[in-house]
C-alpha cells in the first residue's frame, strides 16, 4: 500500500528548513516594495510554493494515493468557482458600496 | 483476498468491517482528507469575503494592515512551520516504534502551538487596548479610513477561526499523548496520529495564507 511511506528525519528537517527560508524570502520581498498588484502575485505565489511543499512532503500526497491528492485539487476548484462568481456579482455593481 | 483465518490472527486495533489493517488505515486517511476538503471550503468563505472587500477597498486594506505587527506574525508562522516539522517527526517516531520519540514530538507541538496562542493573545490585547474591535465595536481614530471595522472584522473571523482550531488541535495531541503514554500506538497502528498530523498540517498551511494576507499588505 501507498500510505505507509517513511521520511528520514534528514529529509524532514531539510523541509521543514526549506519553509523557514521562504518565509523568510516571504518577509524580506515586502521590503522591496514591488508595486501594486505584483506585491500580492509574489506574496500568494510564495504561500502557494510553501502550501504545496507542506502537502507533498508533510502530508505525504506526493507517496500518497492519487484519490487523496483529487480531493485536495478539487477542494480548490470549488473553492475558485465560489470566488469567480462572487466577483462576477460585486465586481460589477452599479453601486458599488454596500450599506455594511 | 484469502483471509479465512483472520478472525484468529487479526490484531486488537482491527475493526471486522475491514478486510487489513492496510485498508482500514486508507480509509481512515481519505475520511480525515475528505474533512480537510470540507475544511478548505469552510475557511474559503471567509477568504472570499477577505478577496471582495479588498476589491471594494484596496486603500482600506493598506491602511489597516500596518495596526499588524509584521514581526510577531512571522514569529507565529515559523512557530507553526516548526510544529508541522515536530507532527512529521512525531508520525515518523510512531512508524518507527520509537513511542518515546513519539511522545517527545508531540510535547514539543503542544508547547509550540501555546507559544501561537500566547503571541496572538498579546497581539489581540494590542488592538483591544486601542479600540479596535469588530464591526460596531470598533472606536479606534487612527485609521482614516471610514470601513476601518470592516478590515478588522475580517481579521478577526479569519484569525479567530484559525485560532480555533490550534486550540482544538492542542485537545487533540493531549488526547494523542494520553494515548501513546498508554501505549496505545506501534509501527502497525498509529492511525489517529497520522490523520492528526494531516489536521494540524492543514492549520499551517491555512495561516502560511493568512500571513501574508493580513500582515504582509505593505
């Protein structure tokens, strides 16, 4: 069976190192002051990277059963189509400021 | 699937309704998976709300991010990235045998997740001392901003929530502790360690989001 993979504690904390730099990195671009809306590009894309290295190698998906990973994928499919939707309505409101 | 005399040799961990112990672990493991994904969409709510008032109101989101202490938000995420390393170390020590590693490492993940919770008591404090609450609450002048709540509202749920869960996630190691001192746990059981694990992994990555989100505006 796929589930039963063992990392070496090397690895592990290799991982884990590889985290506390990109946090870092995730920091030190905000002193850049890279202009609007590239800032948000860089600072989401960075999450992204560190989300993706935790579920690989943390949560074990890149040994894991495939169906695992298609659940977690399809989490954020759903969760994009609940976003572009949205947007679709409050991006294009004639009046734009609600009353809350 | 020959298994004609496993009723005589089946271990104690073992529920009939399975056929192996394998199959009952990836079931247990696609169970926790399917909850994470009922997880993500949870907290995707709130991130929604986060994206639609930030199109409202990106100057809001400017103004309001710097009352965030930059430095505590990233101590918290390093203490956090630092626990998701102690949970891996733990699953490993359990595959392993090594109950006392496994018992060490999740020491060291109870400690770490009250060393979140202590930082973000202090930040909250901070701001309640300045007035900013949520929503009507909140009475704080330094932000000339007239949606200044509507930020803190936001910030508030989504850090409130995910603070929630590091405290349920602190019940459950105690409870994982508890269970491993009894010696509960081996190299061929150690199930509700691993989904845990996958628990706790997923409140890291939710705030890996969330830091640079609310902290990292400017």
């Amino acid at each position: 069976m796929s589930g039963h993979h063992i990392s070496s504690a090397k690895f592990l904390w290799g991982i884990g190192f590889a985290l506390f730099v990109l946090t870092f990195i995730t920091v030190a671009v905000t002193w850049m002051h890279i202009p609007a809306p590239w800032n948000v590009v860089v600072a989401i894309g960075l999450a992204a990277i560190k989300a993706t290295i935790v579920a690989a190698f943390f949560m074990n998906l890149y040994w894991d059963s495939k169906y695992n990973l298609m659940l977690l994928v399809m989490s954020f499919v759903f969760f994009f189509l609940m976003i572009g939707i949205t947007l679709l309505d409050t991006l294009f409101r004639n009046d734009p400021v609600p009353a809350f | 699937m020959a298994h004609s005399t496993a009723s005589s040799s089946a271990p104690a961990h073992l529920q009939h309704h399975f056929v192996d112990s394998d199959q009952q672990f990836e079931s247990s493991k696609m169970g926790m998976w399917i909850f994470l994904v009922t997880e993500i969409l949870f907290f995707g709510g709130l991130f929604a709300a986060y994206i639609v008032y930030r199109a409202w109101y990106p100057d809001l989101y400017v103004q309001a991010s710097t009352q965030l202490d930059t430095f505590w938000g990233a101590v918290n995420t390093a203490v956090l990235i630092g626990s998701s390393l102690t949970v891996a170390m733990a699953i490993r020590s359990a595959q392993l045998n090594q109950i006392k590693g496994l018992i060490i490492n999740l020491y060291i993940t109870i400690g770490l997740a009250f060393t979140f919770m202590v930082i973000k008591y202090f930040e909250y404090v901070h701001k309640f001392e300045k007035g900013i609450f949520p929503g009507q609450y909140y009475t704080y002048e330094g932000i000339a901003h007239e949606k200044a709540n509507i930020f803190f509202s936001i910030y508030y749920m989504m850090t409130g929530l995910h603070g929630l869960h590091v405290i349920i996630g602190i019940g459950l190691m105690i409870w994982l502790l508890v269970k491993a001192k009894k010696g509960a746990f081996s190299a061929e059981y150690y199930t509700p360690v691993e989904i845990t694990g996958l628990y706790w992994h997923l409140v890291d990555v939710i705030w890996i989001f969330l830091f640079p989100l609310l902290y990292l505006i400017d």
